[in-house]
C-alpha cells in the first residue's frame, strides 16, 4: 500500500486532493496539505453529506472520506498537487449508497462467482467556448466531421497535452479523434479491472475539464450539449476473466461470435435489465434527447433506442466487435464513473445466476430496418419512466443495493420535479394563444 506521506516527499506534492462522487456524478474534493496527509490516510476528510447529492440531512454526522492510496495520480499539470480516489465511511461504516462502494461491493459479489470484469470506456465530450454556449472552432462546420484531420489539428495543443499525461500516467492511450458531432472528440486508453477503469474514467473527466480550462475552453459530457448534433456517448467495452487477471472466460474459439456460454448468460443479464438500467447509464433529463433523437446534421445519433444486440454493427444497443468481449452503447456522457461499471456488473452477475438467454441476433441497420423487429423491447422516453422501470425491477435494485436504490430513487425523482416545475420558452411560445 502507498504511504502518502512519503509519496508527498519523494515527488514533490505539497497538496492532495480527497476526492468522492457523490449520487449525481458530482466530483467532490477537499485540498488536504501534505503535512497532514499521514493523519487523512487513516482517519479520512470529514465532509457534510447533506452539502452533496447524497440523501442526507444536515444532523448526520460526519461523513469520512478515506483515501485509497492506490489511486493516487500527481497532476501532470499541477505536479504539486495530486488526486487519491476514497472511500466514504461514517461511525466506523462504509455509506452503502456511495458509488465507489457501491462498485467495490458488486466486485466482491463478481469475486463468488470466480470472475473479475474489466472493461474499458469511450469518453466522448465536446469543447465548447468559455461560456459554453457554441462551438470553440468556428471553422468546425462540415456535415460529416467525424475523423476530420484539419478540425482535430486546430485542438492539437488541447488533445496532445491530455494524451500526453495518460501516456506518462502509464494508462495505454491508443488513439484520440474528431468525433462525428462539430466540436466533439473521443480519447481512448487501455482497459483494465472495472474499478481502475471507474477510477481513471472519474479523473479523465476532471482532466479534461482542467485542460480545457487552461486553454480557454468549456467542455462538457453532457449527452446532448447542442441541438441536431450527435451526443456525447459512454460505451463501454466488457469481459470477465479469471480472478488472476490472465484468462478471459468470456472468450470461445469455436462459437461463431467467439463468446463463451459465460458471456452470453453474462450478456442475458444486460439485456433482460437494459430498460432499468438506464436510469444509471442514461441519469438526467438531457440523456433522453441523445438515445431518443432523430437523425443528426451527420445521418445518425449512433445510439440506440431499442434493446438488441449484434454482431459488429454499430446500430445496435450491444455489439460484438471481437472474440471474448462486447461493447454495450447505451451510456452517455453524464454516466457516474462508478455507477456506470456497476450496473453492468450487477445486471451481468443476474445474468449468470439464471443462465439467461439473450434473445436473438439482429444483423439488420436498425436504423433502416427497425420497424421490422416486432417484440424487442423499447428504451424508455425519458428519465421518468426509466426511474420508474429501475423502481419496478427488484432484482436489480437489490442487486445494486437496497440504500443505494432507495437514495438514488429520491435523488432522481427530486431531480424530475425541479425539472417539470421549470417553465420553458417553448411551452410559452406553443401555448400563449390557447
């Protein structure tokens, strides 16, 4: 285990950052000086819950953040400050409802059952002016932008400089793109144990943040930042293999997807559970404008409405680019990091309990073809049926955790009602005259 002091006086670090997630996705943080950095490692930062979206009140006690010195990163822009992933505790008990432990309790289940997922995501975001209103790049304007090399060169000092830390950070990146929505971009790195991906996937986002930052730009993961362009996706890639890492048990040489019966009952969760699940994997208002839009200035939103699966076929909610793993496309942009890797493990394990089928194989362009397909399940319209389809799917709750779900549930709903209680422009320009 790391002992943080000492990283401190070896590499210079005169701060760290304890950092949490709340419900919300929210990155939370307390700037804790090295001096008293051996005390926090042990003790943890004390923070009011009720002052984060978790569902608190102000007569709680003190909620701890623990530092998991793993997860120390020195900020390739900043190197004398560095971020630690934590664990929240209070009276001596991990929160139950706190994403990270909720992703460590789903890997200790996965652990039973002789398995240990990893996975790999694709952030995607945009850069957007200082104010966030349009598009940074004003000569960003091609209907078909995605793998623009003249767009991607005009943000080279942006993209370069966050690629250039994941290489020092040891994370594998492998290539970074122009996305297919004007202004939008996709780094990815390497995959890896489901909770480093959550850990690396929480610090990405505040990477990038940072960085633009730094240039005088906005970005931004939200699903659908600008109207009649492609969203911001999550994918995320999936396999399970042995608890040493070394064998991927979702890999079959003779089927004719390469998929194992493991990772076709582990897919069989995922798609019994899809609609529930994207009250996770799809959590705000916004989300519902990238899975349910119609067609984009490109030709396509690349997300999925419907809940089937495929081969390499990108038109689908899950395809199978490769032997031994497949990507689920369903997550966007606003996913909690956390949250995100856990319902994938929790409807997975559901999965393999029952050894679930996951319905037949489309190869059809659903976006061409869709109406064809008759009894494949539709994703919900907007947050509030997902949150009512998580409500009603008590395996998945239960699997998730009986606190969490019931916090998330609140969280979410309160977040409904502000957002239904908000008068729009819209609503006043189509109904003055009723």
């Amino acid at each position: 285990m790391t002992d943080l002091a000492t990283f401190a006086k070896e590499k210079g670090v005169k701060y760290f950052m304890i950092s949490f997630t709340d419900l919300l996705g929210a990155q939370r943080a307390k700037l804790v000086p090295a001096a008293a950095i051996a005390e926090m490692q042990v003790e943890g930062a004390g923070f009011a819950g009720f002052a984060t979206w978790l569902d608190m009140t102000p007569a709680y006690p003190d909620m701890l953040a623990v530092p998991d010195p793993d997860t120390v990163i020195q900020l390739p822009w900043k190197p004398e400050v560095a971020w630690v992933a934590s664990n929240l505790v209070m009276e001596g008990k991990e929160v139950d409802q706190a994403p990270r432990n909720v992703l460590r309790r789903l890997i200790r289940e996965a652990d039973k059952h002789s398995i240990r997922v990893k996975s790999g995501v694709e952030a995607e975001f945009f850069l957007l002016s200082p104010e966030g209103d349009k598009i940074s790049d004003a000569y960003d304007t091609a209907e078909k932008p995605c793998y623009d090399q003249q767009a991607i060169m005009r943000r080279y000092d942006v993209i370069s400089e966050i690629c250039d830390y994941m290489l020092a950070l040891g994370w594998g990146p492998y290539q970074n793109d122009h996305e297919d929505a004007n202004g939008q971009f996709e780094m990815n790195w390497d995959f890896s144990s489901a909770l480093v991906t959550a850990d690396r996937h929480s610090f990405f986002k505040f990477m990038v943040k940072s960085v633009a930052e730094k240039h005088s730009l906005k970005a931004t993961f939200m699903p659908k930042p600008l109207e009649g362009l492609t969203g911001n996706g999550c994918h995320v890639h999936v396999s399970a293999w042995d608890l040493g890492g070394t064998t991927n048990l979702f890999a079959d040489g003779v089927d004719e997807m390469g998929l194992s019966r493991q990772a076709r009952a582990f897919l069989g969760g995922i798609m019994k559970h899809a609609e529930a699940m994207t009250a996770i994997t799809n959590p705000t208002v916004n989300s519902y404008k990238r899975i349910n839009a119609p067609r984009t200035t490109s030709g396509a939103t690349w997300a999925p409405n419907t809940v089937t699966w495929s081969g390499n076929n990108r038109t689908h909610m899950v395809r199978v680019p490769g032997a031994g793993r497949f990507e689920l496309r369903l997550a966007d942009g606003a996913a909690n990091p956390y949250l995100l890797q856990a319902v994938v493990i929790a409807a997975g394990l559901s999965g393999l309990r029952s050894d679930a089928d996951p319905g037949p194989r489309y190869d059809i362009d659903m976006y061409a073809e869709g109406h064809t397909v008759n009894d494949a399940p539709k994703l919900p319209l907007n947050l509030l049926d997902a949150m009512r389809v998580f409500d009603a799917d008590e395996e998945l709750k239960s699997m998730m955790g009986s606190e969490f779900a019931a916090a998330y549930m609140k969280m979410k709903n309160q977040e409904w009602n502000r957002f239904v209680s908000h008068f729009s422009t819209w609503e006043r320009e189509h109904t003055i005259d009723v």
